[in-house]
C-alpha cells in the first residue's frame, strides 16, 4: 500500500451507539475496521457504482490529445473537450457524452491498461498499477474540492476546445503532466 493512504497508518476509530448518543465511545482497532472497497476489491470486481464513484474529477482525460500521424506519438492540449465544465472537472452532458462526442472514450479495463497517456495520478491506473488512491482523492478526503486543492484538476488553465480553430489545436500542446 501507498504512503498516501490513512488506512496505512496505525489507527484508532472512535464511534459511539447511534441509539445512545451520551454513551461511552468504543473503539474499533484497524485491524476490525471494514477496508473501503478499492481496497478490498480488484477494478474488475467492482460494482458499475463502485467503478464511477472513483473518478476523481480531476478532468484530465477530458482534454484533447493530438496524435502524431508519422510516429502515433500522443501530444496533450490544454483543450478540453467541448461537454466538460471547466470550473467543476464534471461532464455537462455524461449521459449522452458518446452521442454528442464521437472521440470521447469510455474509461472500462481494458483502456485503462491500453491507454499509455492516462495520467499517474488516475484513480484506475493508479489501483491497476497496486497503488492506492491519493490522499486528495474525494473517496479519501471526503471532499471533492481536494483535487482541485490539490493542484490535480484542469481548474483554472484549461480552455474548451470550442475557444480554438481546429486547425490551430496544435497550439496548445503542452508537456505531460508531472505525475512522479
């Protein structure tokens, strides 16, 4: 397990009786705490619930990659896709995404395990890959502004693919994230 997680550290949970809420406190030792699922489970043991709650929200597979036609190298862009909101990382039209975005791609298994620009920070790539979620991650912290806290998300420097010519995308390449 990743040093990013609480449940490697030695913890006590201190829980009271919902019933008698002026009760004593117990505790549960680590060892009897129910480990979260992602932890219990492999990505292709999870509930379809299980697999979208980990998408961090971080919109980083949202943005445009141009490949190379010569060599099939991937370039990044600061584009995002036209459906996602920028200011909240989510998908405006998730339902329909596929429809309204031909190019868009589902993010099951075998992408994860295919697609070699999915950043190292993903949820799927970094459960894949042994490591556990990071401590920005919202099923982690709690909070979905942590990857945005974080320093993770596309928040405040991508542009929607809509503010470019498509003939001027490759403008807007950018190095690869600093996922180390």
């Amino acid at each position: 397990m990743s040093s990013d997680s609480i449940f490697d550290k030695n913890v006590v949970i201190y829980t009271s009786d919902t019933r008698n809420r002026e009760g004593p406190l117990t505790t549960i030792e680590k060892d009897e705490a129910e480990l979260p699922f992602w932890q219990e489970k492999t990505l292709d043991e999870m509930t379809e619930s299980e697999w979208e709650s980990l998408c961090d929200g971080c919109g980083r597979c949202c943005l445009v990659k141009l490949e190379d036609e010569d060599n099939g190298d991937v370039h990044l862009t600061r584009l995002a896709c036209a459906l996602l909101d920028i200011g909240s990382c989510r998908c405006t039209d998730y339902a329909n995404r596929h429809d309204k975005m031909p190019d868009c791609l589902g993010i099951d298994l075998a992408t994860v395990r295919s697609l070699n620009w999915l950043p190292r920070t993903c949820a799927y790539r970094r459960l894949d890959e042994g490591r556990d979620l990071a401590w920005w991650h919202p099923l982690v912290s709690g909070s979905a502004e942590t990857v945005h806290q974080a320093g993770i998300s596309v928040r405040g420097w991508a542009l929607s693919e809509n503010s470019a010519r498509e003939d001027a995308y490759h403008r807007f390449i950018i190095s690869d994230f600093d996922d180390s």
